[in-house]
C-alpha cells in the first residue's frame, strides 16, 4: 500500500473526507489509505468563487471533500455551472479543459478534475479582459 506524508505548516487548513482540520502547529502526517482530501492552496472558500472557473471550482470541491450530504449537490451544481460555461464567450481551450475536468468528475476522479479547473482559473487571472467574457454567465 502507497502512503503519502504531508507537511503542515502552523494554520494550514486540511479537509480529509469532509472533514476540516486546522493544523496549531507544524506537524508531519502521513496518509496511509484511500481519502478524499485536499490542503493549502488547493482549497477554496466561497467567498473566492467569484468567476466561472471559480465557481465549477468550488462545486467540484464541494462534490469531493464536501459533507457527505452536500456532495451529490455539488455534482448537480458542477453540472449546470459547466453546462454555462461551455455556452458562453469563454476560449475553445478554456471550454476543452473544463469539459475535461467535468469527464474526471463523473468518473469519480475529482482530484484531476481539479487540477483542471484551476488551469482555467489561472487563464482567467492571466487575461482579466477574456474573465469579462466570461463572467456574463
């Protein structure tokens, strides 16, 4: 069996299979099963959705390391935002790489799905005038 071992940092935020968990103080973890889980930078807070890419971001999260309750939600939500996206002004390459991450998704491969997401998100904060675009979703 792989482990993965993390390094945490005072404050880091970790969210493990919905569950938040706020690091005091630096600590070495190691992972050594299957777990939905993301950390740092990887995580998005709501009030940060705030362009289209965002906001599939954030549902797509939602859909993986969300409350069990709220993930089938999330999925839903993923769905239309992308649904939008790929309807509006937004680059061929932008819609490719989304509908992409939406076909990880689906198959339950949300961490890809993301990795993803956040390729668009980084076109969006690289070319402000193409977000105006897209932001009329």
């Amino acid at each position: 069996m792989t482990t993965l071992v993390l390094e945490m940092r005072q404050g880091d935020l970790l969210i493990v299979n919905g569950a938040p968990i706020r690091f005091r103080n630096r600590a070495r973890i190691e992972l050594a099963g299957r777990a939905r889980f993301l950390f740092g930078k990887q995580i998005l807070t709501a009030e940060a959705a705030t362009t289209p890419a965002r906001r599939i971001y954030f549902a797509l999260q939602t859909a993986y390391v969300g409350p069990e309750p709220e993930r089938a939600g999330g999925m839903e939500l993923a769905r239309g935002l992308v649904e939008d996206f790929l309807g509006s002004d937004a680059s061929e390459a932008a819609k490719a790489l989304i509908q992409k991450a939406m076909s990880f998704a689906e198959a339950d491969d949300s961490y890809q799905a993301l990795k993803l997401v956040r390729r668009v998100m980084q076109q969006e904060d690289a070319n402000p005038s193409a977000l105006v675009l897209m932001d009329a979703l």
